[in-house]
C-alpha cells in the first residue's frame, strides 16, 4: 500500500485534491463537506435518508438503514462535535494498481480526536476490497493519531435498547426538576422501577431517566433488554 493521498471538500474554500494525509490533521475537521451524495434509482434495496443528530443538531446523509443504524449508535455512544458522511477519498496504489476509497463517516470527538468508520454487512466484511480498504483507513487512522472501526450489524437486543433511548434524545420537559434525583439513584444502583418509585407524575418523571440514559449520564447493560428491572448505574 503506496503513495497515500487525500482529497477533500472545506466549507468556502477550492477543493483540495491528493494531498498528503498529514494535512487532515491541520484543518477544522468540523467544516469538511461529503465529497459525495447517496444516490438513489428506481428499484434499488438499499434506502438512503437523513438522520438528525442529536449532540450536534444537524441532520447527516445514509445510504442504507444499516448506515442509519450506526448513526444512531454513535451519536449514543461518544462524545461529539461533528459527524460528517462520505467526508473524505483516500486514494492509494496497491500491487501497482491505483484505487481509492471513500470511507462511510468521519466524527470528530469533543476530545480533540475522530473516529474514521466504514459500514458494511457481516456477509461482506471478508471481501478482499473491502479488506483492503479497511487496512487503509487503519493506516491512515494511526497516522493522525484518529480511532477507526468497521461497524456491521448490531445485535438484536442492542439495536432494541438503542431504538428505544433514541426516542428521548431530545430534552425532555421537567428535565431540571428531576434529574439530580434520577442520578443520585442511579448512583446506588437501583432498577429502573426502583428509581421511578415515588416519583410523580411517571408519564414526565420515565422520559427523564430515558433521556439521561441516552446521554450516558445514567449507564446501563446495553446487552441486556431494558425493563423495569435493568440494572443503573452513574456512568464514569
């Protein structure tokens, strides 16, 4: 794998083509473009769309329900400032042929570091491309000093608990009235029924401690189903 290049889109400035990676990690990450768009045609399997943020409020492209699924995973998971599709093409010669790759999302993190992510299918992840493709974002990732992983399918019990919390990303109402009460709970490790108890009305006081789960204020087993009888936690 030789002669690694970059190319890219910044908001109001000409587009940079084949540059060093080195210059990635000299620029706002957060004002990079998608260097391209999901397409869409008749009969295709795949359904693209656009997923709204909720740490940074704005909304980024997909191009398969897999892909809007991993949106919804990070945006739980991390700690972000930007989430950026199609953000970058990396272009490479391998074996004496030229090729290049557009990895899926580029998140820059409110630590000062990103996580560089392609999305593919389990059934795909030994693809010699795909393979090949993913040792490239490795390289590049460890270059600047970035995270990078391949996210395939989520389990069904995960991808349930995020679905689930992903309807209370959104502040709710009486946020402030409960939530040092709902965290002081969790800090001794009650159930969710537990922590609800004597608190009213439960219809304002469970939207609350959905939401605090959501931003990872309040941690739970994510592997496990969420009920009344989960298991809180405060998160470190």
């Amino acid at each position: 794998m030789d002669d690694i290049r970059v190319s890219f889109l910044l908001q109001n400035e000409e587009p940079v083509v084949r540059a060093e990676v080195d210059l990635l990690g000299r620029i706002d990450l957060c004002k990079l473009l998608s260097v391209r768009s999901p397409g869409a045609r008749r009969s295709q399997k795949n359904i693209p769309g656009f997923f709204w943020m909720a740490q940074t409020g704005e909304h980024v492209k997909y191009e398969s329900r897999l892909e809007m699924a991993v949106l919804k995973s990070v945006d739980h998971e991390r700690a972000l400032v930007g989430a950026i599709a199609q953000p970058l093409i990396l272009s490479f010669t391998q074996d004496g042929k030229k090729r290049r790759h557009t990895p899926d999302f580029l998140f820059p993190l409110k630590d000062g570091g990103a996580l560089l992510v392609n999305v593919t299918p389990t059934r795909r992840l030994t693809n010699e491309r795909n393979r090949l493709n993913f040792k490239l974002c490795e390289v590049v990732s460890d270059q600047l000093g970035w995270e990078y992983v391949t996210r395939n399918e989520p389990t069904p019990t995960y991808a349930a608990n995020i679905n689930w919390l992903n309807g209370y990303r959104r502040p709710p109402w009486l946020l402030d009235r409960y939530r040092d009460e709902l965290l002081k709970r969790a800090t001794d490790q009650l159930t969710v029924g537990e922590a609800l108890r004597d608190l009213q009305p439960d219809a304002f006081v469970r939207p609350v401690l959905f939401h605090l789960m959501w931003t990872r204020e309040i941690g739970f087993d994510r592997n496990e189903l969420l009920s009344d009888n989960t298991k809180l936690q405060r998160e470190v």
